[in-house]
C-alpha cells in the first residue's frame, strides 16, 4: 500500500523565511521527498530520512542559486512537470479528506 505525506520545508532565507511545496511517498518500502517549486528529489528507508534530506538539497540549492549572478533566476525559477504537481494536489486532497471523516 502506497503512503503519502504532505510535506513543508521551512528553509531559513537571508533574512526572510522560504517556504516551499514539497510532498514525500513511500512506494514498495522506498520513501521518495520532492520539492515541486525546484524541481529536487530525493529518496530513503524513512519519512525523516527523505526529509532531512531534502531539507538539505533545498538549502544548498538555494544557496548556491542565490550566488550565481548570471543563472540564479533560472535555477529558482525551475518548476517541477506537471504530473508531480497533480501528484502534490491529489496528495492534499486524500490527506484533507481523511481528516475531516476521523472528525
């Protein structure tokens, strides 16, 4: 059976916050982390796993794109297909309804 979680990645920003769409699944004992907004994934044995480290790759990425003057834009401007973020909204959608029918 397949597992999802929604996921958000709060990466510290000079001097803002950055908040990003980011959902986990694990399919056949593999867990799989993806950040929509930069197109990065990553995968693990654990939920916390995935998350640590894709809370890692978020933030190096960013970093990195922040200090290249000629291709920073591009890279944070780099978008996840679109197949991902109907898997992100589908993800949304399950989670928003299993909770409302526990009460």
């Amino acid at each position: 059976m397949n597992q999802y979680k929604h996921l958000q990645a709060d990466i510290p920003m000079n001097p803002k916050e950055l908040v990003v769409k980011c959902y986990a699944k694990q399919e056949e004992g593999i867990w799989v982390a993806v950040c929509l907004d930069f197109c990065l994934a990553t995968q693990g044995d654990s939920l916390n796993e995935v998350k640590r480290k894709l809370e890692e790759q978020i933030t190096f990425y960013v970093s990195e794109a922040l200090e290249d003057k000629e291709y920073g834009n591009q890279l944070l401007g780099k978008r996840a297909p679109v197949t991902q973020w109907l898997e992100y909204y589908f993800i949304r959608f399950t989670n928003m309804i299993i909770h409302k029918s526990r009460g």
